[in-house]
C-alpha cells in the first residue's frame, strides 16, 4: 500500500527469512520474482532465466521430425493421474526445477480457479507408439473477434520427456486451426523449436529473469551438485548479511563430485554472494560476470567446472 512504502517492511521480512532459514539448517534460498530490483539487496542472483515465446504459425512451416505416437484431448482429472509422472521425470533432469505436488500441482491444472477459468483450459497429451504417456501441453484460444482464422493459443505450461513428444506437441500446437499466432511464457532458453520451423524469424523471443537463488551455506550447497571438470580452484565470497562469506576451496575429483572447505590462502577469484548463487546452477556465464564487472580472476576455469549440459530453467511461478 502507498501508505506503507519505504518504510523497512520488506527488508525486514526478508531478512528474518533469511535468518530463520540459516538457522534451520536450510543451504539456500529460492524464489521467482515479480520485479528484479529488489532480490539482489539481499544475497540473491538470478540463476535461471526464462524465454517467452511468440510464433506466427502462418509464416513457420512445420520442417521438424514426424513421430510415431499421436496427441490426444484428455481432461483435468485424467491429466492429474497420468501428468506427474511425467513432470518429475524431467524436474530430475533439469537444474532450477523444483518439485510441485499438491496446491503447486492443482493449481497448475486449474483445479484451484473457478469454474470459467477451469473451463477455459484445454489439455493436449503425446503417447508414444506403445502407448506411453510422454507429454502434455496446458493451453487455451482467446481472440478471434475480428477475424475468426487469428485466433491465439496460450500455452500455459508444456512438458515433454522425451524429443519426440517435443515435437509432436508443439506441431500439433503449431498446425491447431483458425491459429495465428502461438505465445508460450517461461520456456527454457534451448528451446529447439526455431529449429523445427522453415521460417526461423517467426518464432520471436524475450528472455526474461525467473529463478533468484540465495546460498545461505556455501559448503553444503557447492557440495551437493556435480561439476563438469576435475580441479581445485579458491573462491573469496563476501556477503553483508553473514552467511556465506569467507574464502573457500572447491576441489571437484574426476567423477564430478566435490569437497568444499574454509582456507586461508590467496584466491583464484572473487565475488559476492550473488554471483557465486546466480551461477551455481551453470546457466549464468562466470565470464560474462567478469565482463560486466560483477567478479575477477580465473572465470574461464569457473565456467569449465561449473557449467551443465542440461540448460537450468524453472517452468513454474512460485
């Protein structure tokens, strides 16, 4: 309210979260955010973007792979049956997902909102050839008032787990009728779609922050992720509020595992807490940082270990 602004509230809030968080032993902090000015006052970085979509299905041309399964209509309560599996297969593959059962889980399928809202929404499953659930988009047609054959489709949510299913989705999407124009919000930013369509400008992009990460125990949460490349290398890390500061060395062996310890000895590199958290997950590029100023030294090595083959994204608001 107008009447409460700048007045600490906020700062008081996050700071008590951030202690009661530390102090139950919890590594990290995360969140999705509605403005991005406000996060990185307290130790968060953003770690994993997010890449809104919007395709003019009259100029792309379906130019992907055929498959070999079919998509099929189902409803609400067939997709909250047969859609989790599917959704957990791919938040275990993919850094920045976060696990979303129950209010998270209903929600996402409209169980929660009211009657016309819940109406609204259509749901598209791929089954493979042996008839295997493999995923499902969540989506609905507004517009058209004008013209009946520029309808727009709004994919609310779409997973795949497996590339066949990508492509048998988002055709379907593509070729629905009496479409023009497909906008899809919080997609991973290696989306192949443009790939898949003849005309690459017809997909149009806006990247966008989503996940902010806040490293609360530096040890415990540099040790509980694998790395891309063995070696050691010393970290300075400040951090106003306490939690993370100090310097410390991460030692990866070959099979990616890591060993984090406090030394005393000169550093390799040098940052805030919010560069070490925004590129914790390997989707933010160390080297980038340092170009802009945000960290020094060895960021080539930073990037070699740190990177993941697997783009980091979070595909829901929290």
């Amino acid at each position: 309210a107008g009447t409460h602004r700048r007045r600490g509230i906020a700062r008081t809030m996050m700071q008590s979260e951030l202690r009661t968080a530390a102090e139950l032993g919890i590594p990290v902090a995360m969140l999705t955010v509605s403005e991005s000015t406000i996060y990185g006052n307290f130790g968060f970085g953003p770690a994993a973007l997010g890449r809104d979509l919007t395709v003019d299905t009259r100029r792309a041309g379906w130019i992907g792979p055929e498959v070999t399964g079919r998509v099929h209509f189902v409803t609400q309560q067939q997709l909250l049956v047969d859609g989790h599996p599917i959704v957990e297969r791919v938040r275990l593959e993919t850094p920045g997902q976060i696990e979303y059962a129950g209010i998270f889980w209903e929600r996402l399928l409209g169980v929660l909102d009211d009657d016309k809202s819940a109406r609204a929404l259509r749901f598209a499953r791929y089954d493979d050839a042996d008839g295997v659930p493999q995923g499902f988009a969540i989506f609905t047609h507004t517009g058209g008032d004008g013209d009946f054959t520029a309808h727009q489709l709004r994919v609310h949510y779409l997973v795949t787990a497996t590339d066949e299913a990508y492509a048998g989705i988002w055709r379907f999407l593509l070729e629905t009728d009496l479409v023009s124009t497909v906008k899809a919000d919080l997609r991973p930013l290696d989306e192949p779609l443009r790939w898949m369509v003849a005309d690459f400008r017809a997909v149009r992009t806006s990247d966008v922050d989503h996940l902010w990460i806040r490293i609360l125990d530096v040890k415990q949460t540099l040790e509980s992720r694998t790395y891309a490349a063995p070696g050691r290398i010393v970290i300075a890390v400040s951090d106003p509020l306490g939690y993370a500061g100090g310097t410390w060395a991460l030692e990866v062996a070959a099979d990616g595992t890591a060993a984090v310890s406090q030394v005393d000895e000169p550093a390799d590199t040098t940052m805030s807490v919010n560069e070490l958290s925004a590129i914790y997950l390997g989707g933010v590029s160390a080297m980038t940082l340092a170009s802009a100023g945000r960290l020094t030294g060895d960021a080539a090595r930073l990037d070699a270990m740190f990177a993941s083959p697997v783009v980091p994204w979070c595909s829901i608001w929290f």
